[in-house]
C-alpha cells in the first residue's frame, strides 16, 4: 500500500513539473525520496557503495590526472599559445576565440564535465568572457572515448565498431551544434575582443599544491553527484516507477516506441545506466545506436547538475547549455542516421569480449594529449620565431 502512495506522489510530481509547478514538484519528489530510503534502506547503501566505487575506481583514475594537467597547462600559459594559433580559423568557424580549441581538444580527450571546468577556470581568470564560455560549450561539452568507445562500445554493446560509430557521430553532432548555435543565435561579438587579456604573471610557487587542491575539489564535485544519482536511481527503479509509465504510454502508443521513450528517459537521467540498459534491451540495433548516441549527446541530469556546480560563480546560464545539450542529442542522432545508411552492422550483440585498445587506457590517452599540445606549441613558436608571422 505504502509502495503504491510512493509510486503515485512520484508520478504526481512529475504532472506538477509538466503543468509548470516546479516548487510544488520538486517538495513531493523529495518527500516520496526520503520515504522511499527509510523504507529500502539496504537498497539505498548498497547503491551508495556501487555509486562511490564507481567514483572511486573508474571516473576519478579517469579525470584526475587531466584536471591535474590542464590546471598545470594554464598556468605556464600554454592555452594563450593554442589561442593565438587558432583564433582566426575559430572566430570564422564557431564565433569565439582561439581558446575554444583548446577548451574542445582536452574535452574530447577527457570526457564530461571537462569542458565545464576549463570554461569556468578560463573565465575566473579573464581569458575569456561569460558569453564566450556559454558558446564554447556549445561545441566543446562532450564525453571520451573512454566513457563512449570503452565503456559504451566495447563494455556494453562488445562491438568495437559501435564504439567508434557512437564517438564519430557524438563529436560531429557537437562541432555542428556550434557551427548552427554559435552563428545563428549567438552573435555577438566576444567581450574578451575588447578586454586586455590577464597578463599578471604568477608568482605563487605552490602552483602545483593548488592544482591537485582544486582538482580534489571538483572531483570531490563529481564523486557527489555521481553517489547521489545512484542512490536515486535505485530507489526509483525499486518502486518501478518507469514501468508504470511505461504501462501507461502502452495504452497510446506502440509497444516499441513506447519502450523507447522509457529507455531514453532512463539515460536522460544517468547516461551510464542509460546506455546500459539500452544495450541490453531487446531493440533493434540500429535503433538502440540511434538512442544512445542521443543520450551520451545530452549527457543526462547528473552531468548537467556537475556543470551547473562548476560554472555557477562564473555565470554560465544552464538553461542555454540545457538547450545547447538537446540541440547536441539533435544533431548526433541525425549524424549516426546518416553513418547507418553506409555501414552496416550486424543485427546482433557479440557475446566475445573485446580487448580494450592500448590507447583507449588513461595514461595513454594523457601522453597523448600532452603530444598534441607540444606539437601546438611548436608549431607556433616557429611561426611566430622563425616565420615571424603575427599569431
């Protein structure tokens, strides 16, 4: 009985956020929440275990050793050198600054909520403006190939080539989404175009101590949501409030695209539970390449509310990355439709095991990248040394 009271107010909130009640809603979901954990509280700390190890062992070896470095990297003021390098291929192509190359390079090598970080941390020190940083993320929010070719491809799907599908049409839908955003709706001009960029040098020696400071920090950030949203998940789906819903779009719709929706909402929420649920559903397989390019695009609540926690000093509006990430989802989904029409895959999910490619591990990745940023910046040390060109 009390199951069913918790599983209607769940339901009720959701009508009250859709009829635009948003107070209302939000007091009735965490009521039925905080009813919910006392009622399965052995549910709610074993969620909480496999949410913190998740954090533990997989996104903090994951992100750590980049925060690290890029805090490292604006510090010696190499993203100044990449900026100068790329400003006028990135003012006629996406409306910003050169540092928007930068910002997408390390995004797309890191992952989620990447973007977001160096975006605040450019902004605090007036690289760039607020609205600036706003349109960067339209093109520079994305998740890795970790997450998305590793853990998605490979882990979930044990398909390779869906990976590299996923990746593919996740990075192309984010560089249109930038291209159509930034010049359409977001032109004007950049306010750091009129600023004299920060040149105070620094002259703090603990540099390196308030880099891993402010990388526990935004760790610590992530690790947080990331408990929350287990918890939240699991107790949601123990009150199985999704099929609920799910009976209920049966009475309206197909059967398929009614199980559609429910999965999408599901990765709209925690897109790791996402995907992995849309892997092992009984969709076809192309259509649960087109849903999960879609989701990964969006990112779900948790990765925008770790967003909104980074960028809020600096006055990134959510509502805009919110609409930026569906625009994203968009443009990814029509980008895997078209990929689907020339390669064509298997209508079946591979029981074998992939090994995970050497470069598809976290320090290879960082060698990389450190790889690619020193060939950025010789590249401009000789032209700006040897070719004594103005960059």
């Amino acid at each position: 009985m009390l199951v069913l009271l918790l599983q209607f107010m769940i339901l009720f909130s959701i009508i009250l956020f859709l009829l635009g009640q948003r107070k209302k809603a939000a007091k009735v979901f965490v009521i039925s929440i905080l009813i919910t954990m006392f009622l399965f509280p052995k549910n709610s700390i074993e969620a909480a275990k496999n949410g913190f190890n998740l954090w533990i062992y997989v996104v903090t070896p994951s992100l750590f050793p980049f925060f690290i470095l890029n805090d490292i990297v604006i510090y010696l003021e190499i993203p100044d050198n990449i900026s100068k390098l790329f400003k006028n291929y990135f003012r006629k192509i996406f409306n910003t600054s050169g540092y928007g190359a930068y910002v997408f390079i390390m995004s797309i090598f890191t992952g989620y909520p990447t973007g977001a970080k160096i975006v605040a941390q450019l902004i605090s020190e007036k690289k760039i403006s607020s609205y600036e940083g706003q349109k960067i993320l339209n093109f520079a929010s994305t998740s890795g190939p970790l997450f998305v070719i590793g853990a998605v491809g490979i882990g979930m799907f044990n398909n390779i080539k869906i990976g590299y599908i996923l990746f593919v049409s996740h990075i192309l839908g984010a560089i249109i989404n930038g291209l159509v955003l930034n010049n359409l709706f977001f032109t004007k001009p950049n306010v750091n175009e009129l600023w004299e960029l920060n040149k105070d040098k620094k002259t703090n020696k603990n540099f390196l101590t308030k880099s891993i400071l402010n990388s526990l920090t935004t760790t610590g950030i992530i690790g947080g949501y990331i408990i929350f949203f287990s918890v939240l998940i699991e107790l949601i789906n123990k009150l199985n409030i999704f099929n609920k819903i799910e009976g209920l779009l049966n009475l309206f719709l197909n059967k398929s695209l009614s199980k559609s929706i429910i999965l999408a909402v599901q990765g709209a929420i925690e897109i790791t539970n996402g995907c992995n649920l849309i892997s092992i559903s009984n969709l076809p397989l192309f259509l649960k390449i087109l849903i999960s390019t879609s989701i990964i695009s969006l990112s779900g609540i948790s990765i925008i509310m770790q967003v909104f926690s980074i960028t809020y000093d600096v006055k990134i509006s959510i509502k805009n990355y919110i609409i930026s990430k569906i625009s994203h989802s968009i443009f990814s989904f029509l980008v895997a439709l078209i990929i689907l029409k020339f390669i064509s895959i298997d209508n079946q999910i591979f029981t074998s095991k992939y090994n995970i490619p050497y470069f598809l591990n976290v320090f290879p990745l960082l060698e990389i990248l450190l790889i690619v940023i020193l060939i950025l910046n010789f590249i401009f040390f000789i032209k700006a040394n040897i070719f004594d060109e103005k960059v």
